[in-house]
C-alpha cells in the first residue's frame, strides 16, 4: 500500500519568480509561515532548515534539496530534525509554479507520509498558503500566520 | 472492504467576515464575477431546489438543498446536468462550511460523488475559491474568471 499524499492546489494574482521568491526569502515567509525562516543555499543535495526566524537554534523541520529550478521546481525532503536518518519518518515537498490563465498556479505536493504527519500538514498547509496568497495580492499576510505556533500557546 | 465515495477537500482562509464570504458565495451578482460567469439559483431554504445556470441560461447542474444554517453551513445535492457521463454519476453531496478563525473565515468544501464528478470538481474548485478570495480581499476577482474559457 503505497502511503498517503497532499495536494494542494493555490491560484495567485502574481508572478512565478514573485511566488517563488516569497517561498525563499525570510522577510516574507515570517510574514505567513508562523515567523518561521527557510534557510539553504538552495543547491541540489544542499541542507535545508526551517528555523525561528528569531532564534536560528530552533529548527522546526530540516532535509536536503533534491530539485531546484526556479522560477518552477523545488523538492525538499521533510522531516523533524531528530528524524533526518530515519527514512519512515522523512517526506517530501513538491512546490510546483506555473503561469496559468494570467495568474500563477502553485501547487504543493506533500508525499511520503504516514497517517499522524498526513494529519498535521493537512491543517498546516492551508493557512500557510492562504496567507502567502493574502500577503502578494493585499501587501498583507493573515495576521494568525504571523506569530511563532509555539509562543502562542 | 465497502469502497467508500471519492472525495475532495479543500480548506482556504479569506479575510472577510462570515457574513461577506456566505453573501459571496450565495449570491448571484457576486458569483457571477468568480465562478466563470456561474450563478446558484437557489431559494436557500430546506428543501429548495437550487441549480447552476451559465450566462446562456442553460442549467449545468441541478438538485436541492438539504441542509442549511446561514451564514456557517450549507449542505447541496448537486447533480450534473451537461454531460451524459457525469450526469449518469447520480447525485453527489456538497457541503459549505464556515467558521470565524481570528480575522479570517475558514471555508472548508466537502464535495462527495462519483469519480468522473470529483476529478472535475478537483481541478474546478481551487480556481473558483481563490478567485472568491482574491474578489473579497482585493475587490477584484482572478483575470478570466469572469466568464468561461472559449
């Protein structure tokens, strides 16, 4: 039985290199990825981290870069950073973007999941998305997508 | 095993009030500027009929509402009524739910049915959503989502 997957399919007024720029640069992603930053040099085979924006100790999810070939193309694996070796508990990112009828069609495939790590990002990637949609359309991202998930509790 | 109905999902964050996104998403003056020129023709009520009629008049998809709680909760037997394949599907299930999160609303569509139905809807729905959300939020709806591609 092959494991679950998400697919999430976003439609935004802009640009390919606009969304993807906003994918990568830590002054937007803090903006609607909960003041979270995505830090790599974004070369094939290179580390990639998802850290607090304000504190780079606080890695919430790290992997490799498997694809890079912007504006269009990226593939991260995914994982907890404890879990990186252990290859049950490693998913993969998709991020595919493409112009489509004068606007941008970004679609995010999550695979390589099992059912806890499906359920978590099933929640997660809808306001994340939203809010990345919110803040090139408006200037603004939602302002729940703003904080730190783990200050506000 | 009971295979179960194919489903989609899809849950989007629009920064409106309910009241806005239920009036977006029922009314036809606002519809017909993000659902490809689209309107629901609908009473809104348990019970009442409700179709899907393009800017030529022709009914695209018809049924009833089965439940309904405005402005959170809405609940379509949707059938469709243009092409023999996907009528000959039966009726499917559309639910509208929304739900206040802070500044936003969460709308989340549970739209249950036969598989040649949900592939259409699959690839339907995110492009009416976000041209919803792009209308509500800019005051414009997504380019060519006015009017159906020629």
């Amino acid at each position: 039985m092959s494991k679950p997957e998400f697919v999430y399919v976003i439609y935004i007024q802009s640009t390919p290199q606009k969304v993807w720029d906003a994918l990568l640069d830590p002054e937007m992603t803090k903006e609607f990825w909960g003041r979270y930053r995505n830090r790599s040099d974004w070369h094939v085979g290179s580390d990639w981290r998802h850290e607090n924006y304000d504190d780079a100790a606080e890695v919430a999810v790290a992997g490799k870069v498997i694809e890079s070939a912007p504006p269009h193309h990226l593939v991260l694996t995914w994982s907890r950073p404890a879990d990186t070796e252990n290859p049950d508990k490693v998913s993969r990112v998709r991020f595919t973007i493409e112009e489509f009828m004068g606007s941008v069609k970004l679609t995010v495939t999550h695979s390589e999941l099992d059912e806890e790590m499906l359920r978590g990002i099933s929640a997660g990637w809808p306001p994340i998305l939203s809010s990345l949609k919110s803040l090139l359309e408006t200037g603004a991202s939602l302002p729940m997508t703003r904080r730190n998930w783990k200050k506000a509790r | 095993m009971p295979q179960s109905k194919p489903e989609f999902v899809y849950v989007t964050y629009i920064r409106a009030t309910i009241d806005k996104v239920w009036e977006a998403l029922t009314k036809p003056d606002f519809t017909r500027q993000y659902w490809f020129g689209f309107e629901q023709r609908s009473g809104w009520t348990k019970g009442a009929s409700w179709q899907i009629v393009g800017q030529d008049g022709k009914i695209w998809d018809s049924g009833e509402i089965l439940e309904i709680d405005p402005p959170r909760r809405v609940v379509i037997s949707w059938t469709h009524q243009m092409k023999d394949e996907l009528r000959a599907e039966g009726a499917s299930r559309a639910t509208y739910e929304l739900e206040p999160v802070g500044d936003t609303v969460k709308l989340t569509i549970v739209h249950v049915g036969g598989p040649k139905l949900i592939e259409a809807v699959s690839g339907g729905w995110p492009q009416v959503l976000a041209s919803l959300k792009s209308l509500l939020e800019t005051g414009r709806p997504l380019e060519r989502t006015g009017e159906l591609p020629k």
